[in-house]
C-alpha cells in the first residue's frame, strides 16, 4: 500500500509540474508599451482600429502620400522610423507611420482567424481611401515588401513609387530561390549568426504549445499579453541574425503581435499567385538590401527580374535592419530616389 501511495503521489506530483509547465503563464520582463504622443486612431471600414502617426506635408506643393510598412508580420512602428523619415515631409510628402492590425498599439482580434495577408491588405486599402488618395508611394520593410507587392499587384496604377528594403520572399514563396548564389560582384556576406542559431534558445514548451494551439483551434491559449511578450523575448534573440556580427540578445521592447504574426504566416499559403500582374507596373521602385542581410539572395532577385522598373541599392555594413545600422545612408538612398527615381536608377 505505502508503494502504491508513494507512486500516485510522485506520478501526481509529475503531471502538476507538466501543466504548471505547460499552462501556466509566463512572464518575460517586457516593459510596458510607452505611449507616444503622436498617436492617433483610425477606424476602418475594415473593423479594424489602427493607429497612426501622421506628419504633414511641408512643402510649397502637397505631392503623393508616403506610407510606410513596418515589417514582420506583427512588428511595430519604431520611433527610428518616425525620426529618420519625418524629413521627407519638407519635400511636400505627407507621411503616415501606422501599426498593422495585432501589433504596436492598434487593437488586437478576439478572433485570430481574420490575421491574415488579405486582411492586412484591405486596411491598407481602407487607409488609402480613407486619407483620399489618388495615388501612393509604399515604403516597406521586410514583411512590409510583401505587403507593398500585394497592394501593388491588386491596385498597380494606385501605386507611384515603392521603396522596399530587406524584402522578403513574394507570395506564395518559392521555396527554391533560397538557393540561389548572389553575384560575386555584390560582395554579400552572411551574418554572424543563422536566424535558427538566434532563435533557438528562445523557445519553450509552452510557446511550442501556444503555437500548435492557434494552428489548430484558431484561439488563444495564452492571453495577447502574455504571448505579445513572448514574442519581443523571442525577438530580442532572433535580432542577434539581422546584423553583421552577433551583438547579443537586444534589448526587451514591447509592441510585437504574436497572434498576428503566426496567423499571417500561415496565410501565406492561401494567397494567390499574382506575378504575372507584375510585369505591367510603371511604378519605379528602389529594392535596398543590406551587404550581410540575412533575407536569401534568391527572394530579392525575383523582384528585380519581375519589376520592370526596378533598381538595386546595396547598403554597406548594415543588416536587415538598416534603420538600426545605417540610418544616414538609407534615408539618403530614399531621399535621392523621390527626388529623381529615373536618377537614382541610372537613366
């Protein structure tokens, strides 16, 4: 008897430290989300509540909306973007700085089934019609690329220009342009760390759970706090890949969106192959990419073979966030291209 009592005490005692493992939430020190006075809402046809950071046109003449894309999916807005692009405003561009739906300080869906690339698009749809314009120019990083192209590909002559650095692949992927060799001539080098050597460490069980969880029911095990604030402690690893040497785990900082980054990811495969709509942008568009960014070759050389009016700026000693590491020379490379883009092309 006292066998059987000491087994079903260790044996219970086993799965109370599995579920508390498992089920009980986490937390990872992330400071809270600082407000920034410059925010305001929109809200959108869509159903989605997005907020924003406008600057107005400074110039004589009031030229073409810029909008910039953040990336990830489930990123933010930074206060490195507001501050290295506001100055484009004094060449007549109003500029709109906005958090995607799920991420930064714009509302977060009880029903992380609607996170996808179609939804994403849509608010930017809205937005654009909701600021009036005729006509946009997108600046986008990372995800924000795919995001822009998107756009581009359901509503071309909407679009004026597109700026996009450090793009990602464009939907749905073809797996196969990872492996393509970059020309030697580019001088391309790779991080310091792989994403998957950064990201490792980051993990756990229950984030492995919180994962398969939304994948497979659409819903929360975790509260949006909760996994928000994982997803900035797995960010802060990852960020260790998207430089030139491994600086280390960055800092915590909050405003990322977990729910809306892996349900978007998983959107991926559903969207609708729309290359050959591509071909007939008139749109110039600058592609920027740092020298040892940690995107595939293969993903940007598909947008210089698909755009026709396409041009490569390679920025020097910088990762995947040029902001972070060359924010001169990336405002430059932007500035002189919406100064003159057949210029900044080599016409």
């Amino acid at each position: 008897m006292k066998l059987r009592f000491w087994f079903l005490l260790f044996f219970g005692l086993l799965l109370l430290s599995i579920a508390a493992v498992v089920f009980w939430p986490r937390n990872y020190g992330v400071p809270e989300l600082e407000p920034r006075r410059s925010t305001q809402y929109w809200d959108l046809k869509t159903g989605s509540r997005i907020a924003y950071t406008a600057i107005p046109s400074k110039g004589d003449t009031i030229k073409s909306p810029i909008i910039y894309l953040h990336g990830g999916p489930g990123g933010k807005i930074t206060d490195e973007a507001i501050s290295t692009l506001s100055s484009l405003a004094e060449k007549g561009h109003p500029i709109y700085f906005y958090d995607q739906i799920g991420s930064g300080f714009s509302e977060r869906l009880e029903d992380i089934s609607e996170y996808s690339v179609a939804r994403h698009r849509r608010d930017l749809e809205a937005i654009a019609e909701l600021i009036d314009a005729d006509q946009l120019i997108l600046v986008g990083h990372s995800w924000g690329c795919l995001l822009a192209i998107n756009f581009a590909q359901h509503h071309p002559t909407k679009v004026e220009a597109m700026i996009l650095d450090g793009p990602g692949p464009i939907l749905p992927i073809d797996a196969e342009l990872a492996n393509q060799v970059p020309p030697d001539s580019l001088n391309l080098k790779a991080p310091e760390i792989s994403n998957r050597e950064a990201g490792k460490e980051a993990k756990n069980l229950r984030s492995r759970l919180m994962w398969r969880w939304a994948y497979s029911f659409h819903s929360k095990l975790a509260s949006d706090k909760e996994a928000d604030a994982y997803f900035a402690f797995q960010n802060s690893h990852l960020s260790r890949s998207t430089t030139c040497q491994d600086p280390g785990p960055s800092a915590l900082s909050a405003g990322y969106g977990y729910y809306s980054h892996i349900m978007t990811l998983r959107s991926f495969d559903v969207v609708k192959d729309r290359r050959p709509a591509l071909v007939n942008l008139s749109a110039p568009c600058l592609i920027l990419r740092g020298d040892c960014d940690n995107q595939a070759w293969g993903f940007t050389q598909e947008y210089l073979d698909l755009i026709p009016n396409s041009t490569l700026q390679v920025i020097q000693n910088s990762g995947h966030d040029m902001l972070g590491d060359q924010p001169k020379a990336y405002y430059k490379a932007v500035a002189d291209f919406l100064l003159d883009p057949l210029l900044a092309k080599g016409f």
